[in-house]
C-alpha cells in the first residue's frame, strides 16, 4: 500500500541570509520515497510580489530518502533568493511524506525548526 | 482543484516582550493562496482572560503567499499586546494553508519554533 | 459548527531540570476554547515505569484559551517531575485545539519547540 | 476505542555528530501506547544512497510512553550513522501515536525541533 500523498505545502519558507558559527543555515525538503519505483518531484516557488517560479524537477529512487537543501533548487537560471519570504509546493507522481526544517544561524548558535508538509491528494 | 481549508487555529500565540541581537522577536502567520483569485481573510484572537478581538481584515493576492507579522495586525486602534499569551484564528473566503512560526531573540542567540494550523472547514 | 476534537495526544513531554538566563524552562499545554461554553478538560499523565496519572482536572471558559504550564498540574499530592520523559492526554467534554510547547533554557540561550497535538475523536 | 494509527514516517531525521555544552546531541522517536496491552514496534531505516535497515524490534508496554533515543537502534551490528540524513518508519502491531524530537548541540547553546510524525493505517 503506497505511503504518502502527492501534493504537500510549505508556507514558510526563508533562507537566512545571514550564517556565523561552524554551521550555514539552510532549509531542507524532506522527502521520503517509500515506493519501489523512482518518484519524479515537480516542485513550485510562491512569492509575495512576484510570479511563482514553476516546475523545478527532482527525481528520488524508490526506498529512498532526500534531504533537499534549497539553495540548490534552480531552473532557467533562477534559483531560490535568500533573505526573502516564500511558500513550496511539492507534487509527484507517486505519494511521498515531505517535512521541513530550517536551521538558523543568524547568531553563532544554532536555531532549528520543522514541521510536516501540508498534505492533499 | 483548490487546496487548503478555510478555517485554522494557532491557539500557542506569543509575542515575546524583548528582543536582543540583531534580530527583533516575533511572529508570523505565513498563508499560501494557491488559488487565482485574490482571498479575503478575516482574523480573531482569543485571550486567556479578556474578549476577543474579532474580524480584522487582510487581503492575499492569487499564486501569493504572505508572512504575515502579528505585530502589524489591528482594527480600531487595538493591537497584538506584547508578552500577553493567546490564540488565533484565520478564516476565510477560499482554502488557503497556513503555518505559525515565532522568533524569540529575548536572549541574544535565536531560538525558532514552527508547526502547521489545526485546519478544518 | 464546533472547532477542534475531544481527545488530544502529545507524546514528547519533559520539563527540563535545569534553567540558564533570564527565564525558566517550561511546557505549556496551550488550548482554544471556541466554544461559547466552558470545557471541562481531565488531563492523564503517561510514563515510561510506573503507572499513569489520571483524571487532572482543569476548566476554561468559552472564547478563551489558556496556555497551561505543565508544572502547575497536580492531583492528590502528585505534580509532573522534572527531568523525567512523559506523555500527555488531554480529553475534554467540548472540541478543542491543542498545541504544546516547550521551552529549554538549560544553556543560558533559548530553545524552543512546538507542535499540534494529535487529535482523535 | 484505540487511540493512534499503526505506521508513522519522519522524513527527517538525523543525529549532529558533534556536541558541546552540558547535553549531547540526540533524536527521539517518542512513542504513546495508550492500549492495556504490550505492543511490538518494527523500526526501518531509510538513507539517501544505500539500502535500507528493516526490521528493527522494540517493545512499549501498555499505558507506557517510551522516548526511543536513535542511537540506541540496532539490529545485526547495524546502528543510526550520525552525521548521515535519513527517514524512519515506525510500524506496529496495535494504534500509537509517534512524535518525532531533535536536539542539537553543536553550538554550546541547545536548538530544539519537534513534529508529530505522519500516520497512515
């Protein structure tokens, strides 16, 4: 029996502009593949005041985990901006888990948090 | 297909009184609109020993999301006291997500918190 | 329509032993009451060697929520001990919402963590 | 009525592999069995670019909560890698609830994070 859903929401995403300590801050999408198969991730970026950037695509084998930092998030030469509030969205063709964290180093210690995804189907 | 729900709940709400380090402490009610049309919100606190604070208004513009600080919220010339705790509640006129996050720089290194809303409909 | 459900799971709760810096280390059981009755909450107390501690009892007014600091609660002479892992099972005679936080201030900088509790009906 | 599903996922987990401060860097995966019976939990692995370790035994008995440190799994000379991302799955016989918490202490200064864990049937 698949495990998951295939649409999953994010609305506090930021990456910290700033990073001290032996640390960088960073977020993470979080996904687990718990089917036999390669999933195919089409991943979405929302704004406050401008258009989304759409369609960014990862794969993940099946049994599978990805911890997907995104500043490495890129298409058509756009990639995720730092310091800017925005909001994922993660569909895939086979139902996944997705949790985010962020980790926080603004100061030299550390600050962390996650949750799990918004799911629908 | 519209994704979200029109009602959620953030019943931890806290606007820490002090702030240190380079960042202020606050919170925010970060909302996705993933529909095309612009969605009206309309904002209740709950209070441990007072009465609510009821319908303050917000509009998000369609494929937009906004982290919406509570110190920035009012209606009538009353605000989101400082150092008092109480709820939230967002409801509004199309589905939505929304997640609750709170920095708290009382002491000079950061710490984060984040979750999801109680969602329903 | 009422808000929330009448049984509510949280399995990670600890008060720390030790508090640093300008505050003390806590837990909170935060809870929204929507209705416009009062709820009666009987708050059970889950370890992980010795038998539960059942039936504390708490009430909260309608349109009111209370953030409620674990190491208030007692019964027949028995409060939560500090240090020791516990989970927690708030039931309630109206729906509710409930969120739990903590904060650790063993090093003299914060942490915190929070989530939803899990709801049944 | 039992309270609680029978499969739960945490996409993501990770143990720092380094500590600083009075407390060591951990994970817990914290359970609730809220049956009058024992229940039998098998505990799988997931990891980004190896096979996964299935099978893990543990045991809660009833009215019991139990905050599993990962660093104490382990089944045929296996264990949790630290400094390596992966998922887990928590599977049982009987409903429980499954919360998922970290702590780092890679700085001298604690940062904490918590979810429930998602739960299927």
């Amino acid at each position: 029996m698949p495990i998951g859903k295939k649409s999953w929401i994010i609305p506090d995403a930021y990456i910290p502009p700033k990073s001290s300590g032996s640390l960088e801050s960073h977020e993470a999408i979080c996904v687990l593949n718990r089917n036999q198969e390669t999933v195919h991730l089409d991943i979405h970026l929302y704004f406050e005041d401008r258009e989304p950037i759409k369609n960014i695509k990862y794969e993940i084998h099946g049994n599978r985990t990805k911890h997907l930092k995104t500043d490495s998030l890129h298409i058509d030469g756009e990639s995720v901006p730092k310091g800017v509030p925005y909001a994922i969205e993660v569909t895939s063709d086979l139902p996944i888990v997705v949790q985010y964290s962020r980790l926080d180093t603004t100061q030299s210690e550390n600050a962390l948090m996650t949750t799990l995804a918004y799911a629908t189907d």
